[in-house]
C-alpha cells in the first residue's frame, strides 16, 4: 500500500472547531494533489472551457472580479463567485446555505446551466482513462476506479487545506505586530459597529440575515428562502466572512457594490425596509449611521485581515 499520510494545517489555536465533515475526510498528501488537479480541470465543463479554479482564482482569495459568476458560452450566473478560505470550520455552504457537507456542494456548478452545464457522468466518461487521474487514484484509494464520491471526496481535502490566517490580524493576536493608531481605532468602530455578525476568528457568525442591500430580481433568487421555502427567510444571505474582503470586489450576493468604501456608504445612507429586515437595521432607522472618518478607519481596520500569502502576494 502506498502511503498517504494525513497533511499537517497550520491552525491558529485560536481558530474555532474543525467541522464534522473534515473529521471523515481529513486531507492527505495525495488526496489534496488530485483534489487540485480535479479543480483545475476544465474538462468538468461542458464545452471544456472552464474549472472551478476559473472563477475560484487564488490572487482573488478564491473568487473573482465579476459581479456575478461567468460559467460556459459567457453565460452570467445567479451570484457572485464566494471565496473559498477556511471551509473546515464552517457548517453551511453557498450563500443560501443549500448544502451542508462541502462533499455535497460541488455538484452544483457541475450541474448548473449557467456554470459547468455538465453532469458527473460526462465527467467521469471524459478522464476515467486518463494516466495521471489513474496513478492518483491508486495513491488515493487503492485502485484506479473513478466514482463520482471520489471525486467529490478529493476536491473537498483539496478546499480543506486552504486555510488562511497569517494576516496582519493574526500576527497582532499573537503579538508578532502591532496596530497602527487608526487601525486600532477602526478595530474599536468595527467592534461597535460590525461584530455582531461578522464576529469570531472567521469574521462570521453564519447566521442568515436580511440586511436590505439592493435586490436581485432574478426570478430564481429568494436568498436562504430558497432552502426553506419560509418568507422569513426572502432575501436573506449567509453573513460572509471578512477575511481577504480587501481582494474579493465587487460585493454583495450579486456584486452590488464596486468596493468596500460603496458597502459602508450605502449601509450610512439606509438600506432598503422589508418586514424581515434584520432587527439590528430596523431598530436603527435603517441604517448604521458611520462618519467619513469612521469610514476611513474601518477600512484601514479591514485591511489588516487580508492573508497576502494565502492570495500569492
């Protein structure tokens, strides 16, 4: 038998629990290697024109510049490309939170008509031969034989060991840096202003909120409602994490907003009402009122949580 040893994380002790899904499908040497290689592969599209790395670009913390995602035949997808960063600790998965396992999710720009427009079965038929998946899946698996759950499995190590935490942030935290005046004061502001849902070590807490931001029309977006088919759930999104935000523009569930700067300016101004808007808006006329200055220092505070060696800078 091949060894394939489990590949070592550098996790700050800090960090919350690994999720449960990590724990069955721990990342290996070789299982990270053909994960990467499946998530390069355009030949998971139906015209073999794009891979997951194609919208998932590593400069952009795994997203990407456009407003919404760009799949075959230019075709513009319902959302904005999500990065992907510190996905063994969370316990939802797409801005609607549709799926739970990260095993489960790539199954959904492989189906999806304005993404890959392929299916598992195309794939499979297009690289089961080929020599390079074989010797992998040997080194993985113990045999040459491609599955679909093998897949699955593989690009999920792959996403897995894509942990981000050598920010300016970190360093602080374990005093390796220091913040400078302002981002210390932007730290004071966002913990007033911000942490009660972009809180803990991932600058989320997962909840789903309506927070008024600008509607997509598209007649297939309802938000977390179209998951639990509930009202009170229309238009609500998974609160994202903040980590790397300075290298993922445009934002907002379909690239609302051009930069961060255009984010607090309309959050100062006043978001759109709704009866589900969340109670920390609603409770303060709709808005959360911030000066230029606190603007300026937010974004100097921000700043401090992008990973440059996580985005290849």
């Amino acid at each position: 038998m091949i060894d394939n040893p489990e590949i070592e994380l550098a996790i700050p002790s800090y960090f919350p629990e690994l999720n449960s899904s990590f724990n069955l499908n721990k990342p290996t040497k070789f299982g990270v290697e053909l994960g990467e290689k499946f998530f390069n592969d355009k030949r998971f599209s139906v015209n073999n024109s794009i891979s997951c790395s194609s919208c998932h670009q590593q400069k952009n913390a795994f997203a990407d510049n456009e407003k919404q995602a760009i799949g075959v035949y230019n075709r513009i997808g319902l959302r904005n490309t999500p990065p992907i960063q510190n996905l063994a600790f969370l316990k939802f998965y797409n801005w609607d939170g549709s799926k739970l396992r990260l095993e489960n999710q790539p199954l959904v720009p492989i189906i999806t008509h304005e993404e890959m427009n392929s299916s598992i079965v195309e794939i499979i038929a297009k690289i089961e031969n080929d020599s390079e998946y074989k010797s992998l899946l040997k080194k993985v698996f113990g045999d040459e034989k491609l599955t679909a759950e093998r897949i699955y499995k593989s690009i999920a190590q792959y996403e897995y060991s894509l942990i981000s935490a050598k920010s300016k942030y970190d360093k602080v935290k374990i005093s390796q840096a220091s913040f400078t005046t302002n981002e210390q004061k932007g730290l004071q502001i966002f913990q007033k202003k911000c942490s009660s849902c972009h809180n803990g070590e991932l600058f989320t807490d997962e909840s789903f909120r309506n927070i008024g931001f600008p509607i997509n029309l598209d007649s297939n977006e309802a938000g977390r409602a179209r998951v639990t088919g509930e009202m009170k759930d229309y238009m609500s999104f998974r609160v994202p994490s903040l980590r790397n935000v300075e290298y993922t523009a445009p934002y907002g569930s379909f690239g609302q907003f051009p930069n961060l700067k255009a984010v607090l300016d309309y959050l100062d101004n006043g978001v759109i009402d709704s009866d589900n808007l969340d109670p920390i808006l609603k409770n303060n006329g709709n808005r959360i009122p911030l000066t230029e200055q606190e603007k300026n220092r937010l974004l100097d505070y921000m700043k401090t949580i992008s990973d440059p060696t996580f985005v290849g800078k």
